[in-house]
C-alpha cells in the first residue's frame, strides 16, 4: 500500500481506439465487464486553471480491487490526456488514489508541493484532481472523490467483475443519479 494516500485504486490507460481496448482486456487479460460511457458528463472541468468542454470517453472494469480505465480524447481542448498523447505515448497516464476526505487529501498534497494541473466533477461528491508533477515519464497522480454515487458505481463494477463469466462484456454506465 502507498503511504502517500493509501491504496492505488485506478490504473488509467490512454488508448486511441477504446473498443479495441476493451476487446483486448476482456478477451486477452479476461478484465471485465466493461462499462462504457461514450462521454462523460464531467462539469466544473478546468486545465491550468481555464475552463473548457472535455470530450471523453471512459470503459471501467475491475481485476480484484483494481479499476483499470481506459480513456480515449474525442476532442482537442487541453488535457493532459491530451498532453501524454502529444508526447507519442500510450498506455498508464496515470494512477489514481480514491478518497472519502477530498479536501482535506487536496491540502496534504498542496502542502507537499503538488500542484493541480486538471480537474473537474463527475456527478454528486465526485470531484477529481490530476496533479502536474509526473513522478515517472507521463504518469501522474490522480485523487478522486468516492462519495455517493460515483462510489457507488465503483462498487457495482468491481461486484461485476467478481464472478464475471466473459459474458455481456460491454455494458452502458448506470444513471449515476438512480444508483
């Protein structure tokens, strides 16, 4: 476990043809079911303090307690999905730690000398910060809130992933606001 924020939760996987990821890690890696969501309704969302209207599309699944997602940029407002993409990189851009004390997990990494670089909410008490500092070439930090129904949605995909027989590999995101 990392003493930084406890347990890496997500590993976040930047492909360009994100069926083609999910065919791949449910038929090859046996990761899944998948739940996609062609784009993402993230509100709030900001890149170096600017505020702009992302295009993303994200598929999560679980192996044990581990997310991998997989996101593919379907427009070119800045990113730093983008950004790893530009660099002629694909593959993990970044690890993300979850928290149920969003603030005060932000004000620790503040107070260490991180920096926010991109951020934004997914629905109720799902805020989310990638922080600019990469560590390791092109893999940064993210620290998402899992309060509510994005945590819960978290739940009901790695509850899927536990007995999961290869069948209906490719199923929609829940309504986050009836979960």
């Amino acid at each position: 476990m990392s003493t930084l924020l406890g347990p890496i939760r997500q590993l976040g996987i930047v492909v360009d043809d994100i069926e083609a990821g999910m065919k791949h890690w449910s038929e090859v890696m046996g990761v899944g079911p998948w739940y996609y969501n062609p784009q993402v309704p993230i509100e709030d969302y900001t890149y170096d303090g600017e505020s702009y209207q992302p295009h993303n599309s994200v598929a999560l699944a679980n192996s044990g307690d581990m997310q991998v997602e997989l996101i593919q940029t379907r427009n070119d407002v800045p990113s730093m999905y983008r950004d790893y993409m530009q660099k002629g990189l694909r593959g993990l851009q970044h690890v993300a730690f979850w928290t149920n004390e969003f603030d005060k997990d932000l004000a620790m990494m503040l107070d260490k000398g991180f920096t926010v670089k991109m951020s934004g909410k997914v629905g109720e008490n799902g805020r989310f910060v990638y922080f600019a500092e990469e560590h390791h070439p092109g893999t940064c930090i993210e620290l998402s809130e899992v309060l509510g129904p994005k945590g819960r949605m978290f739940d009901l995909i790695r509850e899927a992933s536990q007995d999961w027989d290869g069948a209906d590999p490719v199923r929609p995101f829940p309504d986050l606001s009836k979960i």
